[in-house]
C-alpha cells in the first residue's frame, strides 16, 4: 500500500519520487491543510478507507499513514 500511496503523491501531487520515503512527514513533503483534505478524498476514492484531513494531520509520517488506512481498510 505504500507503493500505491507514493505513486498517488507523485501523480495528483506533482511530488518528486525521490523525496518520499516511509518516514516522510506531511511537513517534509510540504502537504499543506488542502492538500490533507484532496489526500483525504482520494484515499477513501482508491482504497475504500475512510480517514479525515486531521487524522492525517494527526498521523504526520507516511509509514503510519499507511498502517491507518490499512487499519480502515481491513473494517470495510
């Protein structure tokens, strides 16, 4: 999954590949609270998982992101 969370930042958030790594933070990727709300809705859109803007906020590190959408996922 974090395959595919990587492949949506560089795709719908124009981000460079080389920059994301399981321990970015939104900070480090420079995401800001829009952003966190667009990553909210294609998230729910590509894996079926509910997770709110300030539940990324919250999450911050990518790794952990993708434990919590995993998480959702697994209820659904």
């Amino acid at each position: 999954m974090y395959i595919q969370l990587k492949q949506i930042l560089t795709t719908k958030f124009q981000l460079d590949a080389d920059e994301i790594e399981p321990t970015s933070t939104l900070e480090d990727l420079q995401l800001d609270s829009l952003d966190l709300v667009e990553l909210a809705l294609v998230i729910e859109k590509e894996f079926g998982a509910r997770v709110s803007d300030d539940e990324l906020a919250d999450t911050q590190q990518l790794e952990a992101i993708v434990g919590l959408v995993e998480a959702r996922s697994a209820k659904v």
